[in-house]
C-alpha cells in the first residue's frame, strides 16, 4: 500500500471533506497542517508544483492534487488501484 500524505489547515472544509474519503476507506494517512508548520508550506509549494491551497494529496511518489481530484480518482474507480500500488 502507498504511503499517502496530504497537507492541510483546521479551517478549511475541503480538507476535512479529503481526509473524510481516506478515512471511509480505511486509508491511514499522515497529515502536515501547514497552519501549525508555516515552513513546511514551502515543502508543500515545491512538491506541489506551486500549487498553494490545501489540501494538496500525495499519495507515494504521485501528486493526486485537491479534494476535488481525489474525489474524481474515486468516482473513476482509480484511487483504490493507485493507494494499492
């Protein structure tokens, strides 16, 4: 199973809609609150090609993008094979 990661901040639903979908599938995943770690904003930038708004979602080596990629992974049937890898 891959290693999933996805960056975050408390007050934003989109977050907690992404990390609903993992969780609902019983998918563990580590979460960096970018609120509480500002510099690991940086890291998140760079991993993210620039992307700035959270939640940005990795899962191993693949940037997945926000909630509403995942969300489209998972209507596709594409997220399981892809957490699976």
């Amino acid at each position: 199973m891959n290693n999933v990661e996805i960056y975050t901040s408390p007050f934003c639903g989109f977050c907690h809609a992404a990390t609903r979908l993992l969780k609902s599938k019983g998918i563990s995943f580590s979460e960096v609150d970018v609120a509480r770690e500002p510099k690991r904003r940086q890291e998140m930038l760079s991993r993210a090609n620039g992307r700035h708004t959270v939640p940005q979602i990795f899962i191993g080596e693949t940037h997945v993008g926000g909630c509403d990629e995942l969300y489209a992974l998972e209507r596709s049937g594409k997220l399981d094979p892809l957490l699976a890898t």
